[in-house]
C-alpha cells in the first residue's frame, strides 16, 4: 500500500475512539450507550489489528498478516460487498440487526472465527467443544462458544437461529430447521448437540451430508426428506460440552475433523 498509510489510519482510529469515549460519558439513553459501546469495541479491536500490522511491517495484500483479518471489500464485477478472510469470501448478508451489542473480541476469537468461515467456504459445518463456564482462562470454550459463532455471523450480517438441543429431539424436528435453514440462507448453532441420542444424530448426519453434496453441486433445489427445497448457502455449527453426564459420543459420520 502507500507508505505511511497504516500509520495514518492508526491515528483516524485513535482520533476516533477518543471521540466516541468523550462521547460515552455523556448522559445518553439506553439505545444510544448500546449503539456507542457497540463503536467502541469493534473500533478497540480494529485499533489492535492496525497496531499489529504496522508492527509486522505488513506492506503487500497477499501478506497472511493481512489476509487472515475479515475484511470487508466492495466488489464491482457483483456491484454487492464482499467479506473476505483469508482465501474466503461470503457475500455481506445485509440481515437488520437493530442495535445490539458485540462481543469482545480477543485472538483467540479471530482464530476461531478463521476456522468457521473456512469451513463454511468447504461447505462443512463446524464444532466449538468445551467444558461449560469454569473461569475466565475458559472464555471462549464456555460461555464463548455459542457467542463467538452468533458475533461472526453479526459481523457478516447473516441471521443465526440458537437452537437448544436436549434428548427430546427427534431427525423430524430437525429436517424442518435444515428446510428453514436452506431456503433462507440463515445460520444456525445448534447449542448442546451432543445431549441429542445417538440414533437421531445418525440421522441427522445423513440429512446434513445431502445438504452438503447439493451445495458441492451447486444446486439451486433439492429433493430433501420428501420434498423439494430451495438450497441457498447456510451454515450449521454446533456446539459442545464433553464428559458431562447425559452426553452423546458423535458418530464416525459426523467426524470430519478435529473439534476446535
């Protein structure tokens, strides 16, 4: 790029976080200090990523420095905006969010969020694991591991559906959320999917692999569970808390590979 430019924008980042930090002690309503808190996070984080890059002496585009960031892009081939991720690229999904808050987002947070769109660009599903709230050096494989995945799909602008998986569950409840999930192009992170029994989970992976061969094809339908389905690209993450009672060993056909 041009020289000095990381360093010019590092100070319009500073400039800007000082503002919206004078901004934030001012008496603001509710909506507004989400709004604000919101800038400031996502700014805090950008700040450290220009730190880091200049840091690095990241000059080049191909640099992996620079690469492995989401960066947003505006492609004029699609006139549509572009979120790009290392060798990954996801159309912006443009879902309203409202004002919502985001999380804090830590290394580890964009080295998960690296492997997830790896994977959604593979057309795999992906698998946080961990053991559930037990301190702070657990964040992101307690309590972090449903939120991480909803922050990205924020950051992309897809809707991501949280759905509670318990052994109530059966493979029928699950096709209508997969047909959902096809025709509308959502997200969604199963929370818990190893409580679900082992035989609707066989069932369940079956269901995801024709999923997944329709998108390998580039399909725009399918025939799923009896039906024919629009097939737009989704993504299905699951999340995990192993070695707790009541839990469920995935089976072999789920297992492509290890879990983060």
């Amino acid at each position: 790029g041009l020289a000095g430019g990381l360093e010019k924008w590092h100070k319009t980042i500073v400039a800007q976080l000082g503002g919206l930090t004078r901004l934030i002690r001012s008496p603001l309503t509710k909506l507004q200090r989400c709004i604000v808190t919101s800038l400031v996070t996502t700014d805090v984080h950008a700040r450290d990523i220009v730190e880091e890059l200049i840091q690095l002496k990241v000059h080049a585009t191909h640099d992996f420095n620079w690469k492995k960031q989401l960066r947003y892009m505006w492609d004029v081939d699609l006139d549509d905006t572009l979120i790009q991720q290392s060798n990954v690229s996801i159309r912006y999904g443009y879902e309203y969010m409202g004002a919502c808050s985001r999380l804090v987002i830590t290394p580890l947070t964009d080295r998960c969020w690296m492997t997830i769109t790896g994977a959604f660009d593979l057309k795999l599903g992906a698998s946080p694991s961990g053991p559930a709230g037990t301190g702070n050096e657990y964040l992101l494989l307690s309590l972090g591991k449903t939120e991480t995945s909803k922050d990205l799909a924020k950051a992309l602008a897809i809707q991501c559906i949280v759905f509670n998986c318990s052994d109530q569950i059966d493979y029928k409840m699950m096709a209508k959320l997969f047909c959902g999930l096809s025709q509308c192009g959502c997200w969604t992170c199963l929370d818990e999917f190893n409580r679900i029994d082992i035989e609707v989970l066989s069932v369940i992976a079956q269901q995801l692999m024709i999923l997944r061969q329709g998108r390998l094809a580039g399909t725009t339908e399918l025939c799923f569970e009896g039906r024919t389905i629009l097939l737009q690209d989704h993504h299905v993450i699951v999340t995990m808390n192993p070695g707790y009672a009541g839990r469920t060993e995935l089976p072999d056909n789920l297992k492509v590979g290890p879990s983060l």
